[in-house]
C-alpha cells in the first residue's frame, strides 16, 4: 500500500512539473528584443570627394595643388565618420 502511494505521488509530481514547464515554454510573455534606430548623422559624414575637373594646358602645379585638396577633404571625411560613430558606440554604450 505504501509503495503505491510512494508511485501515485511521484507520478502526480512529474506530471505537475512536466505541465508547469510546458507552460513556461509556451508562454508569450518572452521579454523581446528591443529595436533601436541608429541615426545616419554618420553615413551622411561619408560622403564620397569627387575627382577635380583637369583642362587641357592646365599647369601641372594647379591639378596637383587640386588633388592634393580633394584627398584632405577626403581624409578629412574619413576621421570625422570614424569619430562620429565612436561617439555613437559611446552614447548607445552609456544608454543614451
């Protein structure tokens, strides 16, 4: 008697458990995943430096000067991205 007694109450746990597990797997109550919109104040930091116009009997001086002005406005644009989204990583980092 005591030994199906033993057996009742073990089943009757197991199958108490068994469902309150089930339950908790099933649940919509999952915490979601939240969405954040990252600001494109960067990507618009990194727009592309055009080539600068040559004319035919230009001075060499001149279009090398020109160049030499387009590629630090370029790296220039470059830096500026880099360190706008490092600030980025910060402020979403801190929680802002």
């Amino acid at each position: 008697m005591k030994q199906s007694l033993r057996n009742v109450l073990r089943t009757t746990l197991v199958f108490s458990m068994a469902t309150t597990l089930l339950g908790c797997a099933t649940s919509q109550n999952r915490p979601t995943l939240a969405v954040v919109q990252i600001p494109r104040d960067c990507e618009n930091l990194a727009e592309p430096v055009g080539y600068p116009s040559v004319e035919v009997g230009a001075s060499a001086k001149v279009a090398l000067a020109r160049h030499r002005a387009s590629l630090g406005q370029a790296n220039g644009r470059l830096v500026a991205t880099r360190d706008c989204q490092r600030q980025q990583r910060e402020r979403y980092a801190n929680g802002r």
